[in-house]
C-alpha cells in the first residue's frame, strides 16, 4: 500500500487524479452546503478577486464620476437585507457609483429625473458599470452576488408575510427575477421570481443566473430608459409603490 501510494504521488497520473479527486470532493462539499456556508464564501472570495482586478477601473470611474457629477460620485442609500435571528429586515447602505446630479432649480428643488442624468450616467446605467460598487456591499457581507434585489425601505410596511420571505436570504446584485425580464415583467411576477429562488436556491441556479446575468449586460437587454419617471403616491400595497425602482432612481 505504502508503494501505491508513492507512485500515486510521485507520477503525473497519479497526481491528476488526486488533485481530480479534491476538485469532485470539493464540488460535492459546495453543492451540498452551499446555502448553509459556500455561498457566503465564494461571496467574499469572487467579490475580494473582482475589487481587486476591477480597481483601476474602479478609481476611474471615481474620478470621472466626481467630475461628472460636480460631487460625490457615489450613491448611498439605505435598503433592506437578511433578516436578522429576530426575522427582523436588517438595514444596509446599499453603495453605487451616481448616475443622477444633483442640479436643483432657483427655488432649490431637484430638477427632473431626465435634466438631472447626464450622458456619463446613461453610460453607466447602460453598461451596469453603477452597480459595480454593490462589490464593496457583497466584501462585507451586506449582499451576495446572486439573490433578489433590495428595494427601498420604505416599501417594508406594504410587505405580505409572504413576500416579506425574499429577505431570507442576502440581496444581490442580480437575481432570477433580473434574467427573467427584469424591467419587463410585473411586481407580481418579480416576488414569484425572487421567492421561488429563496426556495430553490442552490449553486447550480446561482452559476446559471451569473451566465445569464453577463450575456444580458453584454448584449444590453431588457433595459429602460434611466429617465423615466412614474408615480409612487399610491401607498396602498408594496406593487403599487414599487414602479419608482424600475429607474432605480438615486435621490437622496
């Protein structure tokens, strides 16, 4: 035996197959305990890589973006995450690089959506180079990389028990609702999206909705105009209010 396994770790053969051997190991490990620890660790691994790799395009998008935006370039604004031990909606400020100034008229009220994105925002928006600073949220743990996207705190009251199970899991900085029409499709039918992944949730859907998420962004689909506005006055239940996320709008 002790012979085997000299030559098992003196040959190549031998040592494809061990190395073959951790790779089937270490998968089976992910797809069993993926929503319990894996999911949380390829979360900071791949999000440590990508800010790190990313950087220089990162400071450029901080310098262009101050400029462009006479300002901070950066968006920060509170939304909801996993539920705490108390099932308790934990808060989180959510990080984005700014698409929308802050020009305000001679009564010193904000301008219009559409006066106020310039074309370096459009540029973001289109590209969804905005969302890159939702890696920082992610290298802290406040989001993960797929999961349903957080919307605005003050939608929680109009949450059904139901609907409230999104935040089970971690928002993400995209999710099975966003590669099935994302901007397309009915708040009702983004829940039944969102739940039916916290449901599902495995590695296997999330590596598809990754795949998915990066031909949509290279081919520019399902995508709106930025400057779009709609009314959120109706307060009666979270679909109603909801229309005012589809332009994801950064008004503080």
């Amino acid at each position: 035996m002790k012979e085997f396994f000299d030559t098992l770790t003196s040959s190549w053969w031998g040592i494809t197959i061990i190395v073959l051997v951790c790779v089937i190991v270490w998968f089976l490990l992910s797809a069993v305990l993926y929503r319990q620890f894996f999911k949380r660790f390829y979360d900071f691994i791949l999000s440590f890589i990508a800010i790190v790799v990313l950087s220089p395009l990162l400071l450029i998008l901080t310098i262009v973006g101050a400029i462009a935006m006479r300002g901070n370039p950066f968006f920060v604004q509170p939304r909801p995450g996993k539920k705490d031990r108390n099932g308790k909606e934990r808060i989180f400020k959510l990080i984005k690089f700014r698409t929308m100034s802050n020009k305000k008229d001679e009564n010193g009220n904000l301008l219009q959506d559409k006066l106020r994105v310039n074309k370096y925002g459009r540029f973001l928006r289109l590209t969804s180079l905005d969302e890159l600073g939702e890696l920082l949220n992610i290298l802290k743990g406040d989001m993960s990389i797929v999961g349903p996207r957080p919307l605005l705190v003050r939608y929680l009251p109009y949450y059904t028990d139901r609907e409230r199970h999104r935040h089970d899991v971690r928002p993400g900085l995209t999710g099975w609702a966003q590669v099935n029409g994302r901007n397309f499709i009915s708040w009702e039918e983004t829940f039944d999206l969102d739940l039916y992944y916290v449901e599902k949730i495995s590695i296997f859907l999330d590596i598809k909705i990754i795949l998915q998420s990066v031909k949509k962004v290279l081919s520019h689909s399902d995508i709106t105009d930025a400057t779009q506005g709609v009314d959120d006055s109706s307060g009666k239940k979270v679909h109603d209010a909801l229309d005012v996320e589809r332009r994801d709008s950064d008004v503080k």
